[in-house]
C-alpha cells in the first residue's frame, strides 16, 4: 500500500469517480513514486484510460492500473488515430474546446467558396490543401458575437417580414372591404334613385325618378333603401333628399325637418318641398305663405323646376308677383313636363284661373 494509492483511495471514498482522460499527453506514473496514476479498461483491443480506479461507469468493468506495454499500446492506438484525416464538423453543435482540459476541439480554414470550414482535429483541407488553423479563444469569442448579431438580424428580419407581409393582409381585407362597401353603397344609391328620386330634381342620379303617386306605394321599401345609402355615403346630399322625400309622405311632420336641413345647405329641390309642405300644413296662415313663397323664390333662383311652378302657383294665386310665362319657360327647358303643358294651354288660349302645378308632383 502506497501514499499514492491511499490518496486515490481516500478520494473514492469521499465519492469521486473515475473519468475518462482526454488529454493527448497525460502522465501515467507519479515522478515522485514512478506509481501508475491512470487506469485503463481493454475493450476489444481499444485501450480507455481513466484518472482514478474504480469501475468503467458504462460497463461495470474493473479498472486496472497501467503497465509500461499498456502505455504503449495506447499511445500507438493515439497515433494510428491521429493519422486519419479531419472530419468537418458544425460549429454550432461541436465544442470550440475541451471540457475538461480547456484546449481546443476544433480547426478551420476557408473552403473552396472562402467561407471557414470546421473541422474535429488537426491537418489540412482535403479539397485546398491548406493547414487547417487551430481554434482561439479570440476567435471563439469573435465568432459568438458575430453569431449573435446574425441571429439578431435574422431575428429582425423575420419580424420584419412578419409585420409587412401582416400589413399587406391587413391592405387587402381594408381593399377589400371598402371595395364591398363601396358597391353596397352603389346598390343602395342605385336602390334609392329607384325607388325615391324625383324626376324633377336636376341633382337626380338616376335619369327618370318617380312621381309622388309612384312613391306613395312604395314608401317603406324607399326609406329602407336610402336610410342605408345615406349610411353608407353620408356627403350625398341627393340620397339625403330622396330620404326626406319618402319620409315626408310616411309623416310630414318628421319631413318638414329633413328639408329644412337640406334648405339650410342649399339643396335647391328642397325649396320646394319644404315651401309645400308648410303650404300643406292644416294649421299654415299667411305667415306661412310669405315663408313658402320665400323658398320657392330661391329655389328657382338656384333651378329647381319644381320651385318655378310652385312659385307660379302662388303668382296665378296673388300671394307672389313676377312673369308667369317666364317661369313657366325656365321649367320647361329644364324638362318639367307641367310647364310643357301650361306652355301648351297658353299658346290655345287664355288660361283658367288657378295653380297650374299643384303639390305633390
């Protein structure tokens, strides 16, 4: 029983274990005592050596201490070993260095491309030639930073890409979108003209419209159809008097309002709905009178056809002065088909007293 011995004892007994050495120049006897210091286990011909007796933690095996023929077996096994070229490696799974003993675990030369190339071991590139150069820690660390500024760009990039690609979705479905929007508001404008325009209104979208009969029979499906126009293209103001003029027959007192708004705008066919339909209120004087007569005034001030005969009507009725005849013009160039006919009456003969154009058209 050896110091040494004792020693290696005392430290299997506090609980080391034997590990496998990957040193390629370990000590195998102590200087002080020429007493081996390393074990070996022979697995079928491929000598292992540890750094302490025990047992081989894979097989189970008893470890023995080295002899001088064991220490030359090994070391020929290492140098018949260290002949065989380099294998290349992935530098992101292969340690730069040893574990254990700190010294490097890998070399790299530029390949054929000029990118570096790893590999497990020393020698030279099998397709350049060139010696392959051992790792440093400089290196190490200078790659790892540069590693991880690629995946921080990479990283960027990505998000980037996700962000554009989720912009240009989200540019399709709002295209998309204010495309359907765009032809529900078409049909319901075009819903609207159908079923509400008046075919004297010079802003009329449609090219016929329909008369005040017309319209009687269809009312809710006319407020239905430009309350979700009007909804859907707020700024037009057409849609918004075609509303009011269905509204004004389901209930004038709700319609007296939506003109006036539009009066207040300057929509000239409101002028004279709006005139009427305080000319057509049970309870309208002659106060009332003078506020109709104003709106048809200006109405036919800014062309509306409508207003010209209901400001004629009120002319034949002595509540306005002015031409007749000239109002009358004004309207039938416009395409109002009453003034047609009242031109038509006076070029047969005087005309009977009273309104020509009575409300509603």
């Amino acid at each position: 029983m050896t110091i040494g011995l004792v020693e290696r004892l005392n430290e299997y007994a506090s609980g080391k274990r034997p590990d496998k050495i990957k040193a390629t120049h370990p000590e195998f006897f102590d200087p002080r005592t020429s007493e081996p210091i390393v074990w070996y286990v022979d697995r079928r011909g491929t000598i292992e050596i540890f750094d302490l007796l025990g047992y081989d933690p894979e097989t189970g095996e008893e470890l023995l201490a080295v002899t001088p023929e064991i220490v030359d077996r090994w070391k020929a096994q290492q140098a018949q070993a260290a002949r065989r070229p380099p294998r290349r490696v992935d530098p992101e799974t292969h340690d730069f260095f040893d574990p254990k003993t700190g010294r490097p675990n890998i070399w790299h030369s530029p390949g054929e491309n000029g990118a570096l190339e790893f590999f497990d071991g020393p020698g030279f590139h099998p397709r350049t030639g060139k010696a392959l150069t051992e790792i440093t820690r400089d290196f190490a660390d200078k790659r790892s930073r540069e590693r991880a500024d690629s995946l921080a760009r990479e990283q960027k990039e990505r998000d980037d890409r996700i962000a554009r690609e989720q912009k240009e979705r989200d540019d399709r479905e709002a295209q998309q979108e204010q495309q359907r929007r765009k032809e529900l508001a078409k049909q319901s404008a075009a819903a609207c003209d159908a079923l509400a325009a008046n075919p004297n209104d010079q802003r009329r979208h449609s090219r016929d419209g329909v008369t005040y009969n017309q319209l009687k029979t269809q009312i809710p499906e006319a407020i239905r159809a430009c309350e979700q126009a009007v909804q859907l293209v707020p700024a037009d103001l057409t849609l918004q008097y075609q509303l009011a003029r269905a509204g004004e027959l389901a209930d004038p007192a709700r319609g007296q309002p939506m003109q006036d708004r539009l009066v207040k705008l300057g929509y000239p066919a409101a002028f004279d709905n709006a005139g009427s339909l305080l000319l057509n209120d049970p309870k309208c004087r002659q106060h009332c009178i003078r506020e109709a007569v104003k709106l048809f005034q200006k109405g036919a001030t800014l062309g509306d056809p409508d207003a010209m005969m209901s400001l004629a009507d009120q002319i034949n009725n002595g509540q306005a002065t002015g031409s007749v005849i000239a109002l009358y013009q004004r309207a039938a160039k416009l395409g109002h088909p009453g003034a047609k006919r009242a031109l038509e009456a006076l070029a047969q003969g005087p005309m009977p007293p009273g309104p020509i154009f009575r409300f509603p058209f």
